[in-house]
C-alpha cells in the first residue's frame, strides 16, 4: 500500500514538475538554445513517460491550428513588408516627422508602433519594426533603448485594439469572438489607457536619453513601386480580416491565405522568387506554440482548468470591481509564468465553463493581454523581438527587461483595468 500511496504521489508531482522545469528552459536559454526546443523537449517528454498519450498530444496541436495558420500568416505578411521596404519607409517617415527631436521621434515611433501592431498584429511590431527602427536610430547615432523597449512594450499594450490585434485574443474567445462593434465598445477606451500608461512610463524611465537631439540626419526613403503594391495589399488584408472577425470566422486560414495571396501578387509584379521569403519566416515559433500547446492540455486534464473555473466562480462573489481588478491583475502576473498563450488557452476554457461574462471576462482578456509586459517570455511577441534583437547582435537579460515591465506592466494594466470598470459602471 505504500508503495502503491508513492507511486501515486510521484506521478502527481511529475507531470507539474517536466511543465515548470521546460517553462524555467524556455525563460533562462541556457547553452543558448531557443525557446521552442525546451518546450518541445518538455512536451515530447511528457509523452514518453506516458504523462499525456500520444492521441491527446495530436488533439492539442490540432487545437493550436488557428493560432499557427495567424502567425505563419502574418510573419509572411510582415517580411514581404520588410523585404519591399515598407518598415524602413514607415522608420523614415518617423525620422523625418522628428524633426531633430529624440523625444519627439519617440512620441512618432509610439504611433507607428501602434500601428502597426493595432493591424498586422503584435508579432508584426515584434519581428519587423523593430530592426527597422534599429536601424534607423543606429543611423542617427542615438542610444536605442528607449525605442527597443518601445516596440516590445506597445506591441503587448496595442494588442486589444482589434481582435486581429494579437493572437492570444483568438485563443481566449476562439469561437465566441465579440462581434468587432462591441469589441470596440468593450476595448477601446482601455486600449487607450494601457497605450498612454506604457508611452508615459517608458518616457519616464528614458527621460535622460531622450533629452538630447538628433545631430546626423537619415535619408528620406521612397517606396518602390513593389513596396506600394505591398502596401495596398496589407490594406485589403486588414479589411478582410476585420470583416472576418465581425462575421465570427475564424482568422487563423484567411491570415495565411491573403498571406500567400499578396506575396503571389507582389513575387510576380516584380519577378522574384518568393522561396527566400518562406525561409526568413520563424517556424521554431510553431513548433513553441505546438508544445506549449500539448503542455497546457497535459495539464487541463490534470485539473488546472477545474482549479481556475472554480477560482472565477469565487470570485464573482466579490463587487464587480473588485472581481475585476483581481482577476486581470492575477492573470496579468501569472501570464509570466506560463506565457500569455498558453494561459489564454486555459483561462478561455475557464471563462466559458464559470459562464463568465460582461467586465470580469473584459478583465481576463486585459490580464492576458497586457501581462507580458513583465518579463521577456509573457508573450510570443516578445519571444519574438528577442530573437530579433540577437539578429542584430544585441542581447536582452531577462533582468534588464523586468526592471523596465516591473513598473511599467503593473500600472498600464491598472490603468486599463481602472477604465474598464468605470466604463461598466457608466
């Protein structure tokens, strides 16, 4: 019997044990391994020590499969940009607006950031702009903190301007998406609140570097005529999507088909060949969403979403305000435990089976949102503008960037939270 009572607790502790200690791999890198591979590894070691079965591991990836078809989409989508010019042009533009102005280039790069992330997704701010805006700012010889943080931060606090806006939004409602009129009703004005706390934060922390002007000028650049092509396309692919979000489609295959769409377009207007495109797009953040999605389903079926369903039917006992400030702020933490994904998986699944709906939904939604703009892996976005960071040789200790989110995430999410509430109560 004892041994029956041993064997018993050991296989309940190992389950939690292989998803922490991959989830602690994919936030130290250690060897400098990406992400994806300590995840996978966690996953795949989950099925060989029969802790989830094989069948149920193919039934999680099958359920990241919107998520998956958003992003190859959209990184399709954002290096077509790139590659035809548009991120630099955007940069040049924000240069020019400067005027010689550091802290005025900061404000403009606050609004190309939104943006871009408000349309093409936090993951396009991610990957793309931000070694355009590098670039730019290396030009001018200025110290690119200020606007690296920018973009990691903006992409997470610009990330419920739209449903299309952030691919945790698709795993949180999944087929119950608001229709996009009610969506804005609900989102905007917080959307506003997290966008002015963060820019207010980070001009603070930055004020010292941001005081000087911009003494070497940047060339003004010009959109070829395949940039403008790219740039009508990225037009009609946001009207599609947003079209698809108000008629509650999911987004994830219309993303990848316009995707393949404008690059057949553009490759064939210009005669180049698409295939240096395919590589440049990041498929180990695929294979990071398959795992943690096979690590959350392990561990949904061991009761993590009984524990949060039961926890949200607790705290709907408290004053709608109340409920709502506790719940977005307990998600907006824990989100930096698991990554915004995976939580938005199980808290979707909990907000659904609780019958949560109206402000502590609202609050769930800004939790998982706006979270991960504590540490460097709260969200696949910033995973994202890691790897884009080390391309250019720079990197990012993960306790550099939580000196900045640890003030700054707090009181963006408050702000959001804040002006939820008073709008519910309205």
């Amino acid at each position: 019997m004892t041994m029956l009572i041993s064997h018993v607790s050991l296989s309940a502790l190992l389950l939690p044990a292989i998803v922490a200690l991959s989830l602690l791999l994919m936030l130290l890198r250690p060897l400098r391994v990406a992400e994806a591979w300590w995840v996978a590894g966690g996953a795949l070691l989950l099925i060989a020590l029969r802790q989830t079965s094989v069948k149920a591991a193919l039934h999680a990836v099958a359920q990241g499969t919107d998520v998956s078809l958003f992003l190859i989409g959209m990184m399709l989508l954002a290096e077509l940009a790139r590659d035809h010019g548009v991120f630099g042009w955007l940069s040049s533009l924000a240069m020019q607006d400067a005027r010689g102005s550091c802290s005025r280039l900061f404000g403009t790069v606050t609004l190309v950031g939104v943006l871009v992330t408000a349309l093409l997704s936090n993951d396009a701010t991610a990957v793309v702009l931000t070694p355009a805006i590098l670039a730019v700012v290396r030009k001018a010889r200025l110290s690119p903190l200020p606007y690296l943080f920018l973009c990691a931060l903006m992409a997470n606090a610009a990330s419920f301007v739209l449903p299309i806006s952030n691919p945790a939004n698709l795993v949180v409602f999944h087929a119950g998406m608001p229709p996009l009129a009610l969506w804005l009703r609900l989102f905007a004005v917080p959307s506003l609140a997290a966008i002015g706390m963060t820019f207010a934060v980070l001009r603070v922390i930055f004020r010292r570097e941001l005081r000087g002007a911009i003494q070497d000028e940047v060339e003004r650049v010009t959109l070829s005529a395949g940039g403008r092509l790219v740039l009508w396309g990225l037009g009609l692919v946001i009207l599609v999507l947003l079209a698809a979000s108000a008629l509650r489609m999911e987004l994830g295959l219309p993303t990848l088909l316009a995707g393949l769409a404008i690059t057949a377009a553009a490759s064939l207007y210009e005669r180049r060949d698409p295939r240096p495109l395919l590589r440049e797009v990041s498929w180990s953040i695929i294979l990071l969403v398959a795992g943690l999605f096979v690590l959350v389903n392990a561990v949904e079926a061991h009761g993590a979403l009984k524990l949060m369903q039961s926890w949200l039917v607790e705290a709907q006992r408290l004053p709608d305000g109340t409920a709502a400030m506790a719940v977005g702020l307990a998600l907006g933490v824990f989100n930096n435990l698991v990554n915004n994904l995976p939580l938005g998986l199980i808290a979707g699944g909990a907000v659904q089976a609780a019958h949560v709906h109206g402000l502590m939904a609202q609050a769930a939604m800004l939790g998982i949102d706006l979270g991960p703009n504590l540490s460097v892996t709260g969200s696949l976005a910033t995973i994202l503008w890691l790897a884009a960071l080390r391309k250019e040789g720079i990197e990012m200790s993960g306790w550099k960037f939580l000196k900045v989110g640890m003030v700054a995430m707090p009181l963006a999410l408050a702000a959001a939270l804040g002006s939820a509430v008073v709008m519910a109560g309205r």
